[in-house]
C-alpha cells in the first residue's frame, strides 16, 4: 500500500502540473504519516538534504552563470565561433552546436542556455541560412542541454552530494562526452543542409576576423579553465571554485566588457535566488522522497530486482528508466529519486561510479528535449520570436533526429566507459 500511495499520489500530482517540488514532498509525506512515522523525519531529513558543504557551490555557479550571460559573453562567442565555421553548409546552427558547449560551460543550466543564445541564432538559422523554424529551434533546445555534461555542471554537483564521489573527476569526465554530444548533434545539422540543399550564410572572412572575435571572446573562454585548473590543480574546492567564479565573471562584466552596471546586480541577484530557493526546494522533498523509499522498503526491493540480472542488462535497465525520467522530470530531481537506489547495484556490479554518473547525467541531458515535457522544449517554444512561432507539436517532430544522435551517443558513452574515465586516468 505504502508503494501505491507514494509513486500514485506522485505520478498523479504531476499529471496535474503540481511542482516537482510539492509532488515529492506530498506523496512522501502521506507515506510517512500512512506508516505512523514520527513527522520530525521530515524536517530532519529536509535540514540533512540541504545542509551540505557541496551544496553551497549550487548557488554561487548560478550567480556567476547568471553573471557572465549578462556580461554579453553570448554575444562574443557567436562572433567568434560564427568567423570559424559561419562558411560551412548549415555554418549557423553548427555555430549554435558549438557556441551551446561553450556557453554552457559557463552557465551550467540547458535553460538558461536556450534563453541566451536562442534569441539571437534561431532568427539567424532562418533567415540567413533558410532552416525551417522547428529544425533551427530543435537544433537549439538540443544543443543547450549538453550545458549539464560539459564541466561546471550543477547536476555533477548534485550526483557528487548523493555519491560521495569527488566533483573534480565528474567534471574532467563530462568533457569527452560533451564534445561528442555536441559532434552528434553537428552530423544531424550537415544531414539536414544536405538534404534540404541549403548553402553557407557567408563566406570565409580570413584568419585576420577569427583573431579579432578570439580576442574579444577569450575572458569568456578563460573561465570554465580557471574553474576546472583551480579543482583539479587542488588550488581550491569546488565550492571555493563557484565562489572565484563568481568574482572573475563580476570584474570581466564591470571592467572588461563593461556591460555589467551595479543596477543590473539586483535583478541578477533576485534570478539565482529565485533559482537557488527552487532547486533547494526540490532538494528537500527529494531527500524525504529517498528516505521513505529506503524506510519501507521499496530501494531494498528495486535494488533486489535489478541484482537478479547481470552487467549490461542493468545498463540497459537503467538507461531505459532515466530516459523515462528525463522526459517527465528535470535532472537534478531525477538525481535524487533514482540515484540512492541504483547507484549501490552499479557499484555490486563493478561499475564505476563516475562513469554511472556521466550515463545518468546524459540520458537526462538528452530528457530536457524529448517530448512530451522536456523543459529546453517548452523554454524554446516559450520564446515566440516575432515571425518564427513555433509550437511544442512542431518542435517535438523536429527533435527526433536529435534524439536519435543522443542515443546513439548514450549508447557509446555506456557501453565505452573508456569515454568517460580516460581523462581522470580510469
């Protein structure tokens, strides 16, 4: 009975578009009060969920984010990568494909990447290279999620919290797969130029315009490298890290690019508070959510499940289930509900937990663009650019040779740990 009322109340709450939040924290609540549970469980278990070192990075790597996409970095970027590759078949959305890694590494969120470059390249991608407005919009709901593969990713920080694992191997381990996302989602661009015979926005403008965008974009490049030189050099903490973040992206957007007024701090602020006081929340009640799950038995029953198997049938298993997951809920919520009871019977089964991490990490990435609710879907078709309105109907057809990319990338990175653990020495 526990089980029905926790996964139905849950499922149904969000059918009925309740928050995440409130869809785990009501559900694990009846269960706990079903059971006769005392009820200070749930605040401690809130208070122990949220109250961890690891945690405080979350909120600094939102402020710097939020930071430097006001900076104008976005702006610097395009210009840079669009001198390098503008000249291709399709040269625009691969500039998208490519401008989305970088970017992401610095904001570290698939939305906020959709909102900052989406804007300016889906106009471009239609009008200057006549992709059809779903494709040029798929092409950057996709694209934007690998901003939760490539380092500094904030679900990295979240698989870290719950794993023990360090943060810094996560990070280094994300760049491989994250390239290899971004040269999938490329193929699918080239695909589609071909077969609609587009041909190239301009001409190659010379080396001379590659170095003149470099220059203007380099602050922006420098700072996922001080991030992850700083983590892995052992100069400071992930925490420490976000913090350093925070004050590079505040003297590259005051000083250097001048684009950062101190009026513009307080929306800033007011967005990764809004941001922060979100996720935290969601944190809480997926931290009660894992505790009922562990209190009534239902991880000990999964994890007695899926041991009944072998290796690769809980890959597939696990795959399979994330998959799912990322196309109802977001990531870092994901984290918490199925990471607790999978991760112990990834590591009976001699898997590494890095390495289980970057296959959660990317079924999700590849969740925040499959239909029926990834959320880079609906921020994609929320932005309604004037003259290119496209609905989340139109868009999840456009999605589909995306995904498939994603899969077959999904495929590689589970079944070729080598990917993934090369760069930390594994």
């Amino acid at each position: 009975m526990t089980y029905l009322i926790m996964f139905g109340v849950f499922f149904v709450l969000l059918l009925l578009g309740a928050p995440i939040a409130l869809s785990l924290g009501l559900s694990s609540l009846l269960a706990v009060l079903y059971n006769g549970t005392s009820l200070t469980v749930v605040t401690s278990n809130i208070y122990s969920g949220i109250a961890k070192y690891l945690l405080l990075s979350v909120p600094f790597f939102i402020l710097s984010g939020n930071i430097m996409a006001r900076a104008g970095i976005s702006e610097r970027l395009i210009a840079f990568v669009d001198a390098l590759f503008g000249h291709l078949r399709g040269g625009i959305a691969v500039v998208c494909v490519v401008v989305a890694c970088f970017f992401g590494a610095i904001s570290g969120s698939g939305a906020a990447t959709v909102a900052a470059l989406g804007v300016i390249l889906i106009p471009a991608m239609i009008e200057r290279e006549k992709f059809d407005a779903p494709f040029a919009t798929g092409i950057v709901a996709s694209a934007s999620s690998i901003a939760i593969i490539i380092p500094p990713s904030i679900s990295f920080v979240i698989y870290a919290s719950i794993t023990g694992v360090s943060v810094g191997n996560m990070f280094v381990a994300g760049i491989l797969p994250g390239i290899i996302m971004g040269l999938a989602l490329i193929l699918v661009v080239e695909w589609k130029a071909k077969k609609d015979h587009l041909v190239p926005a301009h001409a190659w403008a010379g080396w001379h315009e590659v170095w003149r965008t470099f220059k203007g974009a380099f602050w922006g490049f420098l700072m996922p490298v001080i991030i992850l030189g700083g983590i892995y050099g052992g100069i400071f903490t992930p925490t420490e890290a976000a913090a350093v973040a925070v004050v590079y992206g505040l003297f590259v957007g005051i000083v250097i690019y001048r684009q950062l007024s101190w009026k513009d701090l307080k929306f800033i602020f007011y967005d990764t508070a809004k941001s922060t006081g979100g996720l935290m929340l969601i944190v809480g009640a997926a931290t009660i959510f894992s505790y009922a799950c562990t209190k009534y038995g239902i991880s000990s029953g999964v994890q007695g499940l899926l041991e009944s198997g072998n290796k690769y049938v809980f890959l597939l298993i696990s795959n399979v289930v994330f998959l799912i997951a990322g196309c109802f809920v977001d990531a870092n919520s994901a984290m918490y509900i199925f990471i607790p009871i999978m991760a112990p019977v990834a590591q009976a089964y001699g898997i590494d937990l890095i390495h289980f991490g970057m296959i959660s990490t990317v079924n999700l990435a590849i969740g925040q663009f499959t239909p029926p609710v990834g959320m880079n879907l609906f921020v994609a078709s929320g932005m309604r650019l004037k003259g290119h309105e496209v609905s989340v109907e139109q868009l999840s057809k456009a999605v589909v040779p995306m995904i498939l990319a994603g899969i077959v990338v999904l495929l590689l990175i589970t079944y070729v740990p080598q990917i993934t653990m090369c760069l930390i020495g594994g």
